[in-house]
C-alpha cells in the first residue's frame, strides 16, 4: 500500500495519462518544488496522439511519429505507475491499481471516455474506425487498396469523442482518392447520428461544413441513426439500408468503466464538475477533459475534445499549486477553445470561441487556409516533442 501522506508535503495524484493527464502533471511539476510528490497512473506505457489519426489513415504520419512512451515523464520527476485503475474512492481520495493502493491530497480524474461500438450490432465487425490506431493504420490500406465502389462514413451516436473528426475524415478520404485519381470511380457518402456538424458550436459553423461537404460532392445524411450493420450493408431507425465497400466509422462513447462503481459517476454516468473549477462535489477532487459532463445553456454538452481537456489541465494544476503555495490567486475554466478541421492535405478550418457564452456558444470559423493546418502542426510538434 502506497499512503503519499507521509510528511506535510501535499501529493498529488493524476488518473490517466491522456492529453488532460499529461498536461496536468507538466504543468504541476513545473509550479511545485520536489518535495512535492505527483503520481501518474495510466493503463497503457504509452501515449499516442489522437487528434494525429487522421494523418496516420492519410499515410502523413507514420504510428511511430505520434506515439511516445509515458517514461518521459519520469525524467522531469513525475511518478509514474502503469496499471488499470480498479477503484476510486473519492472521499478517502483513494485510488486502487491493481489490488495497490495509491492516496493523494488532491486527485485529477482524467480517464478520458470508452468506446461502445459494440451497442450497435455488426458494427465493428463490417468496419474500421478512425478512432483509434490501429483503425487510422488499417483505413489507410483500405482506401489505397479501394478501386470503386463507395465509402460511407459514419457517425454511430450524437455522442462521440471531437465533433469534428468524422467531418475531417470524409474529406481527408475524399482527398486520398483525388489524389489516386479515382475519385470519379468511388462515392462518398457521410451518414451521421447528429442533425448537422458540429451542431453545439452553432449554425453558421454547421453551415460553412455542409458548403464544404458539398462542394467536394459528399453527400450528407443527417440525423440517420444506424441500428446495425451487416457485411457491406448499414441499418437505420428510418427502416434504410444502405450498402458500402468501405465502412469508416466513429464509435459511440460510454464513461470510463471504473466510473461505474464509483461515487464520482454523476447520474449521467460521467463525472459532474463545476464548469470553472472543474471541482467535483469531493474536496480536492477534480476531473477533467472528456470523462465530465458539462452541460451547456443549449442542452448539449461541452465537446469531448482535447483542447479543452488541455485548458482544464492547465486550470485545475495552477490552481492545485495555488493552494499547496498559500497563494491565494485562483484560476478559471472559461470556457474558450477551438478546433481544427482538417479539409485536405495542407488545409484546415478552424472554429473558434466561447462555448460557454449565454445563451448560445458563439464560434467563428475561419475558411480553410494552410495557415490552420501549419497552427495544428505546431501543436502536435508541442505534445511529441515537449510534453514527454
Ligand atoms: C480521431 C480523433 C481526432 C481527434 N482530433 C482532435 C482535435 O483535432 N482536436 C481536439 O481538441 N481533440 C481531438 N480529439 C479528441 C481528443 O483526442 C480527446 O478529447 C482527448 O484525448 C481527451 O483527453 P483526456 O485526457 O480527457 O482523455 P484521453 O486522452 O483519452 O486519456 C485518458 C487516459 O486514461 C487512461 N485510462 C482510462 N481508463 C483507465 C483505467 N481504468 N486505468 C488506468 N488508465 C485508464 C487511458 O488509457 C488514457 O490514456 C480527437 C479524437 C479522435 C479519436
């Protein structure tokens, strides 16, 4: 049993060690003397980029350019313990890995979410998905393999991980073919659970990525939910069938699975944060990035995007080192993020603002420029290169 309690000095303690979790601990340890202990607990030995997976499906990237062991982390003083978290118990701010147990005085849950392909039947039998590494490697063989026939892309719930993935991803596949020359021969179609793009960042950003599908001939399908799936064909609750060569697809999302026997579960399953504080109703204990719930004036949720996870990170670690210094400047969540969307190979949008302006988010976006590309470039040159 590990009790960090062991001097007057506050540890703290970061479950997951994802975009959210490895911001976290940086920023920690470089606000805290070493006297103070910061414990990172991840499942995995190593982290891999996400928001790069679609370089990876368009053969951009290779998996190894975006993966980088959490070892890294040690080298700047920060525990590390890879191990499947199996019970957190909030009050005691205790966390149990692997029949261990690990105490901090301050806990940042950042677990991230789970995948739930399997509530759709045949699902992840007929497809592939971009949402994860392997999937990103395997469509990148399937499209350079495709010779005709017809892509579906599709969004299997309203609620997935970055709105604006599954939109990136026809377009980026939509290039690959062009840029094959084969375009003519293969359709796309994008068949999504949501009403429109990235509904909860408001109309006009909706509109300017319907013009975009559009203007590249991807036909769009909004609110098609799909029931199951089939070897080459797709279901949906309207009673269509649809048929495909090739079925990428964004799995629905579920709370991280440790969360469902844990008294931080909210009742929506995930984890209820003050919007700002990112506190849960446990003192000293915070969560952050996509395994909260934060619901938004329009009834829909905070996007599970790794900008925010990384601007929540950053809040709750000043503020954790705030109160450890005795000083009593405090910071806030606020709310402001942007996303980028890719739309070919040196291209991308960006949309941006306040998701937290009453009574409605209120976003711009900016028209696909080489600029946002090279913008989302230097982020991801920033997590690989100094993150670990
Ligand atoms: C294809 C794709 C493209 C994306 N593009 C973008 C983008 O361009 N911009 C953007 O902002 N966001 C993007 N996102 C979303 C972004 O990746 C996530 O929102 C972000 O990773 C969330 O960070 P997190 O720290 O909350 O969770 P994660 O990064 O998912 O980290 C959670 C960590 O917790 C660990 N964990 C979970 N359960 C346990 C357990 N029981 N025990 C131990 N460890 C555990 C996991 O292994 C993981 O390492 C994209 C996502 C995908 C899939």
């Amino acid at each position: 049993m590990t009790k960090s309690k062991d001097s007057n000095n506050d540890s703290v303690v970061i479950l997951g060690g994802g975009i959210g979790g490895i911001a976290a601990a940086n920023r920690l340890r470089r606000r805290l003397g070493g006297e103070h202990r910061i414990t990172l607990i991840n499942k995995y030995p190593e982290f891999s980029f996400a928001p790069s997976y679609l370089w990876v499906m368009t053969g951009a990237r290779k998996a190894s350019q975006i993966t980088k062991p959490l070892s890294g982390l040690q080298r700047r003083g920060i525990d590390l313990e890879i191990g499947n978290i199996e019970e957190i118990d909030p009050v005691e701010r205790k966390v149990t890995v692997q029949g261990r147990e690990i105490y901090g005085d301050h806990l940042i849950v950042a677990l991230g979410a789970d995948y739930n392909a399997e509530s759709i039947p045949g699902l992840a039998d007929s497809g592939t998905t971009f949402a994860t590494l392997l999937g990103a490697e395997s469509l990148s063989r399937s499209i350079a393999e495709i010779q005709r026939g017809k892509v579906v892309i599709n969004t299997a719930a309203a609620l997935y991980r970055c709105p604006a993935a599954p939109y990136e991803s026809a377009l980026l596949i939509d290039a690959m073919l062009r840029r094959k020359g084969i375009r003519g021969r293969v359709d796309i179609e994008l068949h999504a659970a949501e009403p429109a793009p990235l509904a909860v960042a408001g109309s006009n950003v909706s509109e300017a990525v319907k013009e975009i599908l559009h203007q590249r001939s991807i036909d769009y399908y909004p609110s098609h939910q799909i029931t199951s799936a089939e070897n080459g064909l797709l279901h949906f609750s309207d009673g269509q069938s649809v048929s495909f060569d090739l079925l990428a697809y964004m799995p629905p999302i579920k709370p991280p699975s440790v969360l469902s026997t844990s008294k931080l579960a909210g009742s929506t399953g995930w984890i209820e944060v003050d919007p700002n504080s990112l506190l849960t109703q446990f003192p000293g204990v915070y969560a952050i990035g996509d395994n909260t719930n934060i619901p938004l004036q329009i009834g829909k949720p905070l996007p599970r995007a790794g900008v925010f996870a990384h601007s929540q990170a950053l809040v709750v670690a000043d503020n954790i080192a705030s109160m450890i210094k005795g000083d009593s400047h405090t910071a806030a969540f606020d709310g402001h993020g942007g996303c980028f969307l890719e739309s070919d190979f040196h291209r991308a949008s960006y949309a941006s603002g306040n998701f937290y302006a009453p009574p409605s988010p209120k976003v711009n976006v900016k028209s696909p420029s080489r600029r946002s590309h090279i913008a989302k470039v230097v982020f991801e040159y920033n997590v690989m290169r100094r993150w670990l």
